[in-house]
C-alpha cells in the first residue's frame, strides 16, 4: 500500500519516512527502500530503528 501511495504521489521511496507500529512491516518497508521507524513504548522484537512518540519524528528533519 506503501509504495502505491508514494508511486501515486510521485515520490521515490528514498524520499519517504513509513511509520508503523508494527516493526514487521517497518522492516518491510526499508527493505523496498523507505525510510522507516516502528514506533514502540516496550521492547522491539525486529531489528529496526524505533521511536518512542511521534514527537521524535521532528528530530529527523
């Protein structure tokens, strides 16, 4: 659904941040070539970089 909606809006997937809270499809995500970040108050299961809050997002850019 990812790369449908960038393709849609004419973005290259290196030029996208996917945020989910499911980091198995965070990792899904990086392996088609977005950028990503599972977002998690506990502990990660998948080796994929993690926020705590949204919030963290703004230090990215």
């Amino acid at each position: 659904m990812y790369y449908h909606a960038s393709a849609a809006l004419e973005l290259a997937p290196e030029q996208c941040l996917f945020v989910d809270d499911d980091p198995a499809l965070v990792a899904a995500a990086i392996g088609l070539g977005y950028a990503g970040r599972a977002v998690c108050r506990g502990s990660v299961t998948a080796d994929v970089p993690s926020i705590a809050s949204l919030a963290e997002l703004l230090d990215l850019f």
